[in-house]
C-alpha cells in the first residue's frame, strides 16, 4: 500500500479502468464517514474517495484549518494552516490518480463548508489537477487563492455550487458572491439556493447528482 499523505477511505468503481473520480472533503469537526454516506446513492462508475481532514480536534472530529474565536476578531480562520491543507491535498490528487484506476481528465472535487472552501481554492490555485468541482454551503475565500488569476488555465473547469437561504453558520451573501466571481473568470457554473441552514436539503443532493451524473 502506497503511503498516501492524507487518510481515506474508498469505494471502488464499478469500470477497472479509467474510472471517474469523486474526492470528498467533510466540514470542521466532522470526519471521512460524513460525505461518504453519500457514496452509496451516487452512481456505480464513480470511484468515490472521501478525506479525512489533518487535524484532529477535541474530544472529537477533524478540522482542516482553525477557526478561532475571541472579542476583538470575532471568528476568523487560520488562513496559513488553510494554504497547507491545499497544498496537502493537491499533493494527494496526484497520489490517488497514480494508485487508483482512475481517470485524471475526469477528478471531481466535492466539499462540504470548509471542505467546500479549500475545493474552491484547490480548483483555483491547481486547476490541472481538478476538472469538477460540487461545492455546498462554502465561499471562495480570496485569502487562500492566488492573487492573480488566469482565465485560460480555468476553461475546462464547472462548478455545482449550493447553499442553504437560511444558513446561521456561513452567511448566504457570502455565497452570492460565488458567481459573479466565476464570471468574471469565464467558469462554467451553477449556483442554486435552497430553503435550509448549514446542511443538504434532500433536493440539492438530488440536483447535484443530476449535474455529476452528465459528466459520466
């Protein structure tokens, strides 16, 4: 067994070879089984990885970078703890696509919250290594992306992105600003809203799977 950089678990493809690939990034505080119970509902040619985050919290669950809390700041994020996630995880893509029977034109990243907003910053900083990317309840965090962005390196790219209306943990202005940032790029992209807070309404895993079952 190949001694990867991150801990995951995987569920095999139903093709031997070439197989389109689903890398899954849960929220803080969760672990890799949270997106995974999607795995069984989505179709049989993907091969579906899910992610556990680095770093481990207290009691427990897992983070990919801090978010701190205190009077002066209010909440903030370790943005330079987020960058070496990025970098970790782009590091992993090229580990998984060289040990599995995967295809590397066909890696889609879906993430969840903070998952969702390192899949932006992954897409936008190593766009060669991404060709999909399923975003829910997250924003692109400019913080953690290059500062200059070129459009051409972003033409193969689409995004599915999705948030609650109603969501108390990141602000849906927040992801409103999602599209005319991808516009502006010339990125491929749906962005959709449902009537929840922080989480997946049944309707918005419905839509997604739609969108992704196109890309088989």
């Amino acid at each position: 067994m190949t001694d990867f950089s991150l801990y995951h678990i995987t569920r095999p493809s139903s093709l031997t070879n070439n197989a389109p690939l689903v890398i899954m990034f849960h929220g803080y505080g969760s672990d890799e089984n949270d997106l995974f119970s999607f795995a069984s509902e989505l179709p049989e040619e993907l091969f579906i990885i899910s992610v556990k985050a680095p770093y481990a919290m207290q009691p427990y669950g897992n983070a990919w970078y801090a978010i701190n809390f205190d009077e002066v700041n209010g909440k903030w994020s370790d943005d330079e703890q987020a960058k070496t996630s990025r970098d970790l995880i782009a590091t992993f893509i090229d580990e998984v696509v060289a040990h599995y029977p995967v295809n590397k034109d066909n890696v889609t990243l879906l993430g969840f919250s903070q998952g969702s907003i390192l899949s932006y910053s992954i897409a936008l900083t190593y766009p060669e290594k991404v060709n999909q990317v399923i975003a829910l309840s997250g924003y692109v965090n400019t913080n953690i992306i290059p500062e200059h962005l070129n459009p051409e390196a972003y033409k193969h790219l689409s995004f599915f992105c999705s948030h609650g209306s109603v969501d108390q943990v990141i602000p849906v202005d927040w992801a409103r600003k999602t599209s005319p940032f991808l516009e502006a790029l010339h990125i491929k992209h749906d962005y959709r809203e449902y009537p929840v807070g922080h989480g997946v309404a049944p309707q918005n895993f419905y839509d997604f799977k739609v969108w992704l079952s196109k890309l088989l």
